[in-house]
C-alpha cells in the first residue's frame, strides 16, 4: 500500500549542482504532478504530467526539468542549483476528475547553499 | 486573480470547542471540487474533505464540514471539538472540471490554526 513515494527525504545541494528528485506511484494513475512550497506558503505547481511522454509546465517551471517514460515514475530534474530552489518538493497523482482528491507523496526538503 | 482565498494567515482555538476557517473561491465553470488538506509539522498533506459543486448536501467526515455557499463562492471548514492534533497548516484548494490546465489542483495560501489546551 505505498502509494505515491519520493526519495531523498532530504538533501542540500551546492549552488550549481545538479540532482534529480525521484518520484513513483503504484496507483495507476495517468497524471502525476511537482510541486514546490516555500516556508509559509502554498504549493505552486512546477510541471506535471497526463501520461507517459505527455508532460506540461505549471506555474514555476523554469529551473527544472521533467521526463515521464512510464506510468509509474516522474522524476524532477534540477540542471544548476540556486538558492531560490530551496524548499520543500512534493509529488502527486491522481485521476484528474474533479470529483477526486489528488494523493501527495511525503515531501523532500531541498536546501541550495 | 487568486482563484483560492484564505484571509485568515493564523488563528487560534481552545481545545473542544468549534472552529471556522475561511475560503473563497473564484471561478465560472459549473463543474468544480473544492478540497481542504491538513499538513502538520512534520510536512505531509492529508486530505480532509471534498465538496462538489453539483453537490446539493455540505460534506461532512467527521468532525470535518464544509459550510459550502455556492453564490457566496465560499466553502468554510468547521472543526468541531477542536483536539490538540489539529493544530497544522490548513489548506484550501480547487479543481476545474474544464480540461487542459484547468483540471490543476490551485491552493491558497493556508490557514496556520493553533489548538490551545
């Protein structure tokens, strides 16, 4: 019953490093989501995706970089670390109906120094 | 324009008594779903309570309800019997029924609610 997953849980980067946020679900779900929430904030929405190879930018997409070659994963990409990029990366999936609740993965607290 | 607005930054509550927090909402689309998410200290979002707008009953799970007003465009949370446990981050968020992006989850901004013993 894992649901939505991500790893790492946390991790601090050097400014200008690359990493990539890894995210999988085992729920079937054709859309999945990224999203970012500074401190005291809502979540904006970065990219997200309406099935494998179909992804589409959100809100906050420039920085990051996204790919989906299956159902099941969705990984996030960040090419050259910056301070901005500090803060908490969820993922999610979903049936996209507007009757249904999306399901959140637990959460990575990203910090750039 | 926000689409979800929450006015209330931070708000108080005794233990066991009730609780209301706020939001509105702005859209023109007749089919939509409203959604509230608890996100505690330790940083995950848990879904509380969903109300659509075809629904002609408030949701209710719980010591959860939604005080839905479809011409006010507002669908407040009420926490009855308010328990130290609640004490999180509450956040109000809206699903379009149109397609394309307007099928995204938009949040507002949050509610920090802190139970009082």
């Amino acid at each position: 019953n894992a649901g939505v997953t991500q790893t790492p849980k946390f991790r601090i980067l050097k400014i200008g490093q690359s990493m990539t946020l890894q995210c999988t679900q085992d729920m079937n779900h054709n859309y999945m989501y990224w999203y970012r929430q500074d401190p005291g904030m809502g979540l904006k929405l970065i990219y997200y995706s309406v099935g494998a190879g179909i992804t589409d930018k959100g809100e906050v997409p420039n920085g990051y970089n996204v790919s989906r070659s299956t159902t099941e994963d969705f990984p996030l990409r960040l090419e050259l670390a910056a301070p901005s990029q500090t803060s908490v990366y969820f993922c999610a999936s979903d049936r996209r109906l507007f009757t249904d609740t999306q399901y959140f993965g637990p959460g990575t607290r990203l910090t750039v120094l | 324009a926000q689409k979800i607005t929450q006015t209330q930054p931070g708000m108080f509550v005794q233990e066991k008594e009730a609780v209301t927090l706020d939001c509105t909402y702005d859209t023109s689309d007749p089919s939509y779903g409203l959604f509230w998410y608890k996100q505690p200290s330790s940083g995950e979002m848990i879904f509380l309570i969903y109300q659509g707008s075809y629904d002609q009953q408030n949701a209710t799970e719980g010591r959860y309800s939604l005080n839905f007003q479809k011409a006010r465009k507002s669908a407040n949370l009420v926490i009855s019997a308010s328990q130290l446990g609640d004490s999180a981050m509450y956040f109000c968020a809206m699903r379009e029924g149109g397609g394309g992006s307007q099928g995204n989850l938009i949040f507002g901004k949050g509610t920090k609610l802190s139970v009082k013993p």
